[in-house]
C-alpha cells in the first residue's frame, strides 16, 4: 500500500530518497543525486526495490478500472430526472397509479440505455488499458534486465534509445547525442537537445536539459539516467491527475438542467396559482390539491430524457462504426455542435512533422513544375511506400 500523498507532491512520512524533486535534481550534480537517492550506478537491490515499491507504490498515473456504481450515479445525476422521479411519486400518491408506472418505466429506459452504453464504452477502455505494455530496460543487482514500466522505483538505473517512451521523470548520469520530443508537456514540436550537465536553478521546465519527463519520446541518440520521480508525483502525472479531479459539464448537460429547471419552476408556480384560486372560488380542498398536482404533472415531459438517451445512444453507435471510442454520451451533441475548430500545429495533436503530397494550382488541378520545384527546396526525406 503506497502512502498518501502530501500537497506539492511529496509523500508524508517518506524517506528522504522520495523527497527528492526533479527541480533539484536537474541543478544537481549526477553524482550528487545517485547519493540523495540512496541509490549507484549498477541499480537498487531486489530488497530495496520492493521497500520501495511499498512507499511510493506503482509507477503508474491512475488505473483504469470499469466502474459500474460510477457509471450508473452520473446517468443518475440529471436535474431533469429528478424532476420526473418527484413526478412519479405524485402520481402514484394521488393515485394515478398507471402515469406512475408509465413514467417510472421511461425513466428506468432512459438510465438503463445510457448505463448501458456508457459501461460498454468503459470496459473497451479497460480492454484498451490492459493490452498497452511498455517495457524499459532496468538496472537491478548490478544486471540488465527488461521490466514494465509501471515497476520502476525512484533510485533504478534506466538506459534509453530512440524510440523509447520516457518511463518516469529522469536525471540524465549520461547522454549521447541526445534529443527528446517533448510536445506532449511544451507543445514544442522541435526535439529538445538534452545533456547531463546540471543546469541553472531557476531554470524553465522547456529548459531543463539535464532531465527526462514521463511520457515524452527519446527522438535521438541514448542515455543512461537515474528516475527521481515516478507516477503522480512526475510533472505528466501531476497535469493528468489534475485534470481528472472533476469530469466538466458540457454545454449540452447544462442547457438540460437550465431547462429542467425552468419546468420546475413553472410547474411549482401552476400549481400553487391554480391551488389559490380554487381555495378562492371555494373548491373542495382535496380536489384543489389534486387539480394542482394533476397540471404540474401535465406538463413535465416524460419521454424527453429516453428520446435523447436514444439519440445520444444511436451517435455513439455510428461513431463507434468509425471506430470512435465514447465514454460520456453527453459529449456527443457537444461534438456534433462544432462549426469550426481550430488547432495548434505543434505536435501536440499530429504526428509533428509535415509531410508534402503533391501540389496543385489555383483550379485545383495538378501542377507538376510547382511539385518539382516543392520537393527541390525542401529537405524532406522521399517516401515510396
């Protein structure tokens, strides 16, 4: 069982090893940090790597596990339901008992289709989740050896090359030539060229030169670095970790619950006007009641939350026809209501490199001399494939 965190993402009651941040390390001399990390050049022992494991536990951001008690609270969680649940039971106590199972039926319908797609959407994910290994070459007992990522400690010697996802937030002992794409934290498509000499203390993360952050990608030539960080407490596990503290309401759920919300209130206004004037004109009291109560439940739309369930539902299937994975259905009309969207070409969200296809002219007709003069005044690499 790992140890709760403390804010800044320390680990209360840790040893000093794990209170080590990348800040201070990348200022750091490499010799210097294998000491505070209690650790050497040929890696932690068996033992010292299961302690360890013990404190910070695994080096992993979040795991992702199909939860159907939270699946069925956010179907649950709607203003509008509420409202035809309180309908429901007005119904059945002054006694029309068939609206009541009417409407309890819609709303069963309703939360069932959306769990129902929803739970789906979340255990592909977890399918997803579970088939993705990264491996990493380690350091142990003074060996070599190949683990999964999510097993690495603060204190393990890691060798990369290109290609190599960067496991946890490193202190570069060695590099060869190396270069890292860092879009995913900086948005910068350009690799950043990294060495192992201590930078300044007040150095930008962008500048940091002597570190690796999880989730970045080794573009060119090797390394040999030390992990300070692992797991929520690198800089990418802090940004996911915050991003995931609170799923945001979309634009379409608020415009539900503003409209819910409007029923309710003329629904409540109806009903205590047509009460008073009845009582007025001196109607008998009980049938003032159920007047009343009959108009507000009049006007509540009771097939409004299964016909955009069944809407929500029918956009997701076509999506995942184009093999579009969606977890919250309310996205969908979000989605489906862009006009225009625009993105930043950083790498960020593309592959960060442009590749030239062909040229054409103002007719939109094939311009050979334009494609020659193109490949000419580049430097781009021909791709026959």
């Amino acid at each position: 069982m790992a140890r709760r965190s403390a804010p800044g993402g320390t680990i209360a009651g840790a040893p000093a090893w794990a209170s080590l941040t990348v800040a201070v390390a990348a200022n750091t001399e490499p010799a210097a940090v294998l000491d505070a990390l209690h650790t050497s050049p040929d890696g932690l022992s068996t033992d010292e790597v299961n302690e360890r494991r013990r404190i910070v536990g695994a080096n992993a951001v979040r795991s992702h596990h199909a939860r159907p008690w939270a699946v069925l609270v956010r179907q649950l969680r709607s203003t509008l339901l509420g409202l035809l649940f309180v309908t429901a039971i007005v119904s059945f106590v002054v006694g029309e008992h068939t609206d009541a199972v009417i409407i309890a039926t819609i709303l069963t319908a309703s939360v069932g289709l959306g769990f129902v797609n929803e739970y789906r959407a979340e255990l592909a994910a977890e399918a997803l989740h579970s088939e993705i290994r990264h491996l990493i070459t380690v350091r142990r007992d003074g060996h070599l050896t190949s683990l999964d990522v999510t097993a690495l400690v603060p204190g393990d010697i890691v060798t990369l090359d290109i290609g190599t996802i960067v496991p946890a937030d490193l202190r570069l002992l060695e590099a060869n030539a190396l270069e890292c794409d860092e879009s995913v934290l900086t948005g910068e498509s350009v690799p950043a060229v990294k060495h192992a000499a201590p930078v300044a203390a007040d150095a930008a993360l962008a500048d940091t030169t002597s570190c690796l952050f999880m989730g970045t990608i080794v573009h060119e030539g090797s390394a040999t670095a030390v992990v300070v960080a692992t797991g929520g407490r690198t800089e990418f596990g802090k940004i996911a970790l915050g991003l995931g503290d609170r799923e945001p309401e979309t634009a379409f759920q608020a415009g539900l619950r503003g409209f819910s919300a409007l029923l309710a209130r003329v629904a409540g206004v109806l009903a205590v006007g047509i009460l008073a004037i009845n009582i007025i004109l001196h109607r008998p009291l009980i049938d003032a009641v159920l007047f009343s109560l009959a108009i507000a439940v009049g006007i509540t739309p009771q097939l409004l939350p299964a016909v955009v369930s069944t809407s929500l539902a029918i956009g997701s299937r076509r999506l995942a026809a184009s093999k579009v994975l969606v977890k919250r259905l309310v996205c969908i009309e979000d989605l489906g209501d862009i006009d225009v969207l625009f993105t930043d070409k950083t790498g960020t969200l593309t592959d960060g490199h442009i590749t030239f296809a062909r040229a054409i002219d103002g007719a939109a007709a094939a311009a050979p001399r334009a494609h020659l003069l193109g490949l000419v005044c580049n430097e781009a690499l021909v791709d026959r494939g």
